[in-house]
C-alpha cells in the first residue's frame, strides 16, 4: 500500500460543553492582559522620556556651572570663567588690558593696538568700534607728535555688572610738547560666550573737567 503522511488530528474546540458565558470571559480576559501590556509599554515609555528629561537638565546645568581656567603668560591670580560668570580677578585682568590697549598709544603703536583691541569686538560691535578707532587714526595721522596715556585712577573704585565695566581714568593728551589732563569714566560693555570674553561697547563719558 502507498504511505500516506500523517496527519495531525485537528485539536478539539476547547469551547465544545461549556456555557456560553465561558468564551465571552476568555475574550474578556484576553482583552484584559493586553490592555495591561500596552499600559506597561506606555508607562515604560513615559519613564524613559524623564530620565531623558532629568539626564539632559544636568548635562546642561554641569556646562553652566563648568569652569574654564584662563592663565595668560605672566599672569596669577584667579582667572577663570564659570559657564558665562566670569571671577573678578578674570574682569579686572580684561579691564586692565583693554584700558592699556584703548587709551595708551601714539602714531607709531596705535595701529597695532587697534587690530588687538578689534580681535575681542562682538560682530554686532565690531564696525562701530573700527570706525570710532579709525577716527582716532586719522586725527594722529594729521597730528604725529600727538601721544595720549590713560590711567585707572587709585582713588576711585572701578564697578561692573553681568555686561558693564566703569572704570575710572585720568588721561594725560600731549602734543607739540603741551600736556592736558581730563577725568571721566572709560564704559566697557562686555559678554561671555562659551568662556569668551567680547567687547560689545567701548565709550568715554563725563570727560569734561580739564586739569591744569
């Protein structure tokens, strides 16, 4: 005789002799294990957007609050920027520079010091500033025995804020050999991005007493 394959026998209706209500509580059931699993899924879902959440808030507040340690050469104190909060030493070493590199010159360093002084300009700061500092070129171009030297004066404190530094400074104008002093306050307007100092302002104010 030919092999025949085996077949499987059919499994019998596990519903045969029961109650009507027996299949409706298995789909009830059913139903009620998946409604559990998808309720597991969201809730698992939900908790892996917090911890999102919560490791993204401090990764950013660990840069905020990071420290970026700025030692120039020949430098010492304290200079560091904590996420945009720069220290105070940091700020009177940027005053000091700025002051020097601003208002201490004469036809032959001007120039040079005026390209240093344009490398910290912000862009939205950068052409006014050349501008305001070509003029000062031109008038030494016209005058070659002009020289001026600025000073933070002792006797007054200088001030800042999270975007501005007041400083205090006697300027001594020479030329042809006559000396000219004037008091007033230099305005640095300043920001922190990413531990970088920028130049956002740079204004004399209050320069009208001359001292004989």
């Amino acid at each position: 005789m030919p092999f025949l394959p085996f077949r499987k026998k059919p499994d019998a209706d596990p519903l045969i002799g029961k109650p009507a209500s027996y299949g409706l509580h298995r789909y009830l059931q059913g139903s009620a294990n998946l409604f559990e699993e998808n309720r597991l899924l969201k809730f698992a879902i939900v908790g892996l957007f917090g911890v999102s959440a919560v490791l993204g808030t401090l990764i950013y507040t660990s840069n905020q609050n990071q420290r970026t340690v700025i030692v120039p050469f020949g430098a010492s104190g304290d200079l560091y920027v904590t996420g945009n909060a720069p220290s105070a030493g940091y700020l009177r070493t940027m005053t000091r520079n700025i002051v020097s590199l601003a208002g201490t010159y004469s036809a032959y360093s001007a120039d040079k010091q005026f390209q240093e002084l344009l490398s910290l300009a912000h862009p939205s700061a950068y052409n006014a500033l050349r501008d305001s500092l070509n003029g000062i070129l031109d008038e030494l171009a016209d005058n070659p025995t002009l020289s001026i030297a600025t000073y933070i004066r002792p006797d007054q404190p200088v001030t800042w804020t999270s975007t501005d530094i007041i400083v205090p400074v006697e300027k001594v104008r020479v030329i042809g050999g006559v000396i000219r002093k004037f008091r007033g306050n230099l305005h640095i307007g300043y920001a922190i991005d990413n531990g970088r100092f920028w130049l956002t302002q740079l204004t004399e104010e209050k320069f009208d007493a001359e001292l004989r």
